[in-house]
C-alpha cells in the first residue's frame, strides 16, 4: 500500500473526479428514487460511487472497500482484518434535493479500526478538505490550499455546529448541559470540518450514522489536532460488524 504521502493527492484527484459527476446531476436535476430503508437515492450517488470504486481498484486492488450504495443492496466485502475504504459518494442528499449546497464527496481509508486519512469535497461550495494522520490536514478553495487546525478551545462561549437535517431534543439537552449557547447548522460531513478549521469547537451527533458518514471527515479532524469520542469518552472505532456508529461528539482543541 502506497504511504499517505503519496495516497493523498491520488485520493484528492478521485474526488474531484466525483465531484465533477454529482454536480453535473445537481445542475442539470435527478430523480430520486428510495433505498430499502426509504432512505432517498439519486444517480448522482449510484455514478459517483462506481466511479471511486473504479478509481480505488486502480490505486490498490488489494483494499476492499465498502461503498454506502453497494451496502444498502447488500454487497458488503470482507473488512474485518486489514485496511478497507469508506465511500459516501453524495453525503447529505437531503441538502443535495433541496439544493442548500451542503453535501459532500467522502473517500477515507480505515486502518486499526481508526480513519487514517480522508477527503471531503463540497462539489457546489467548491471547497475541498483532506487529511492523514500525522501529516495534518488542508484546506483547499479556488485553487489555493492551506493547513488548517483547530482552534483552542475558549473557557467560555464555546461554537457548537449542528446537523441541519437531525438536530433532536437530545443534542439540545446535551448543549444546555454544557452551556453552549451559540451553534451553526450545516450538512453532511462539512460539520467535522467546520471544527477541524476552528469554525466550532464541537460537534456533537445522537442519532443514527454510519461508518461511512463519519470516516473521511473524522479524518480530517484527527489530521488538525481534535478527537472524536463517543458518549463515555473512548475514541470512536470502525470496522463494527453493524457498521453502525454510537453517539459521539467530535471536540476540536
């Protein structure tokens, strides 16, 4: 397997790539059909999908990876031992469907059950954020590129950025809890991003997500200097046989 040296700027290519098909369907329009769960599904998110997948086999045949759309009709590879991708092709397709702009392109790599590098792209906001572990992690807009990291976290008038599609009772309770007076909504992954650049401060998710909602973004955070825990304080793993995530909050400084 390639170091993410030289994994980063392949993966940044491939997501672009993505990006360029799911706005393509943004701006020309999708129908929308629903998985098993009804959860909603565009082509937007079935070409994206083959797309990377085609790309990944490329980089390293070797890594199996598992894909939201080959997921959700069943086609899960073996992942328990070894490294594997995590692939949202269109994260957030209700911001995507409502056309806010707040949905992203998710591509990381999970090694020893944590998210080792990560991109996330916002093909319409036309930002893009990528990270690996021990290289830190970047910013890119208009062609320019810059480290980011998050911020210190204040001893009061802390940011809380919310999930503008499932924010519950529970995530207000947990704010009021902890003061929190302040919050900004956003969609999809751009909220662990939003922390890893010292917008917010943290980030805190009670209903449900999965694996590949999570792992690029958290990437990203973990490459800037934050953490992600669940509710008793341990780190939050992958390679669950559920896939399935637990409550978490991710905390930037």
């Amino acid at each position: 397997m390639l170091t993410p040296i030289l994994l980063l700027p392949k993966l940044v290519a491939l997501a672009d790539r993505a990006s360029e098909v799911v706005l393509r369907h943004y701006r020309e329009g999708v129908t929308v059909e629903h998985k098993a769960d009804r959860s909603p599904v565009t082509a937007a998110d079935q070409e994206a999908e083959a797309l990377i997948e085609a790309g990944l086999r490329e980089i390293d045949p070797a890594i199996p990876m598992i894909g939201e759309e080959a997921a959700s009709e069943g086609r899960v590879p073996e992942f328990a031992e070894g490294p594997f991708w995590l692939v949202d092709p269109l994260d957030g397709t209700k911001e995507f469907l409502t056309r806010n702009g707040e949905f992203t392109v998710n591509i990381a790599l999970v090694e020893g059950g944590r998210p080792v590098l990560g991109v996330v792209t916002a093909p319409a906001l036309g930002v893009a954020w990528w990270g690996a572990l021990g290289q830190g992690a970047v910013r890119r807009e208009k062609g320019e590129a810059c480290s980011i990291q998050v911020r210190p976290r204040p001893a009061q008038g802390m940011v809380a950025v919310a999930s503008r599609s499932h924010r519950d009772a529970e995530t207000d309770a947990w704010l009021a809890e902890h003061g929190i007076t302040e919050t900004v909504s956003a969609g999809s992954s751009l909220k662990f991003c939003l922390v890893a650049e010292g917008k917010a401060d943290v980030y805190p998710r009670f209903g449900p997500t999965m694996e590949w909602d999570t792992a690029a973004g958290h990437a990203v955070l973990l490459a800037a200097g934050g953490r992600v825990v669940t509710r008793d304080g341990a780190p939050l793993t992958y390679a669950k046989p559920t896939l399935k995530n637990p409550s978490f909050i991710a905390w930037g400084g």
